[in-house]
C-alpha cells in the first residue's frame, strides 16, 4: 500500500467513518475508550481527537500508546525514524501515525475484499 494512496483518501476524506470505526475498535482492545463525537467531518478533526487522546494516555498511562503501537503494527524502529523526519510533536506525530495506520488498514481490507470479489 503505498503512502500516495493514503494521503489522497486524506485530501477526499474516503473511508472516514471506516477509520473511525478502526480506531474505536483497536483502542478498546488496549483499554481505551475512542469516544470521539460524531459525525466526524474530515481527518483534520479526527487528528485533533486524536493528538488529544494521545497526551491524555501519555499524561496518564503511556504503556497503554505501546501497546496500542504493538495492536496496530506500528514498530518501534518506524517511531523512530519518524521522529528524526518531522518537526511535529511527540504526541502530534504519533497521533498522525496513529491514523494513517488505521486508514491504510481500512484501504487494505477494501482492497483486497474487493480482489476477492471480482
């Protein structure tokens, strides 16, 4: 899956409502409630829930970002080149990282849901 694609689902704001059933599901399973009000509009206000979730957990109980860095498929060694790239955050950079996984997981189920079908 290439990062183009995500990015161009970013900008037309596809599989939204997918995404954010991803990130509810996934955060659960590490014990952490993605109550995030909706509708959601656009990924511009999903990051912004997001990068707010995050400093909460990382405030309050950063083992639970591991571990939802493991659920997710997120390595370690990917944080870490990440973070000598950008000029975000710590938490913005994370958050971001955060949903581009899930939307990319979303993208990938599509597809090949749809390879299956054809």
């Amino acid at each position: 899956m290439y990062l183009e694609e995500v990015n161009n689902s970013i900008e037309k704001n596809s599989f939204l409502n997918e995404t954010v059933e991803q990130l509810e599901k996934d955060f659960l399973m590490v014990g952490v409630n993605f109550d995030v009000p909706k509708p959601v509009l656009s990924y511009s206000s999903l990051f912004n829930f997001t990068i707010h979730l995050v400093d909460a957990l990382q405030e309050k109980d950063s083992q639970k970002i591991l571990n939802l860095l493991y659920r997710i498929d997120l390595s370690e060694e990917i944080v870490k080149n990440e973070m000598k790239q950008t000029d975000l955050s710590f938490t913005e950079m994370i958050s971001e990282m955060i949903v581009k996984r899930e939307l990319k997981k979303v993208i990938m189920y599509y597809y090949y849901s749809n390879l299956e079908n054809q």
